[in-house]
C-alpha cells in the first residue's frame, strides 16, 4: 500500500491500489483493525476514482458537443 494522499493519486494509481485493496481484503488475513483501515482507504480511493472518472467523461462531452448540446461531428471517446 502507498503512503501517497489519495488526492495526489492518478487514476491509474488509484485503480491499481484499489485492487490491491480488494485482495488483501477478500484474503481474510488480515487483523480486524487492519481491515478497518484498509476498507476506508479503499472506500476514499473509489470516490477518488469516481471523481476522475466522470471529470473524463465532462470533458470528452465537452469535446464532442457544441453550445447547444449538439454532437458536432467528433466521434465519442471511449475511455480505457
């Protein structure tokens, strides 16, 4: 697990401690006071995530739409 605030995470790195999260959790080996911690975290890092990901997806709409909401010809940008 990192040290680095959550706010100062990418999303990728947030995903991938996310995930890391998620393993120790679902591994059952962790003392209870651990898991305590280890689920806050990894609730901050899904809201992180959640956060990033839908500031993408405003500003692909942005790109894609004109003034009035219109599509203006670009095709939508799947994000990976």
């Amino acid at each position: 697990m990192s040290d680095k605030p959550v706010a100062d995470m990418s999303f990728e790195e947030a995903m991938s401690e996310l995930e890391s999260v998620v393993v120790h959790l679902e591994s059952g080996s962790v003392p209870l006071e651990k898991s305590i911690d280890l689920y806050e975290r990894g609730a901050a890092l899904k809201a992180h995530c959640e956060e990033k990901l839908k500031a993408a997806e405003e500003k692909v709409a942005r790109i894609t739409l004109d003034g009035e909401g219109k599509p203006n010809g670009l095709e939508p940008v799947g994000i990976s």
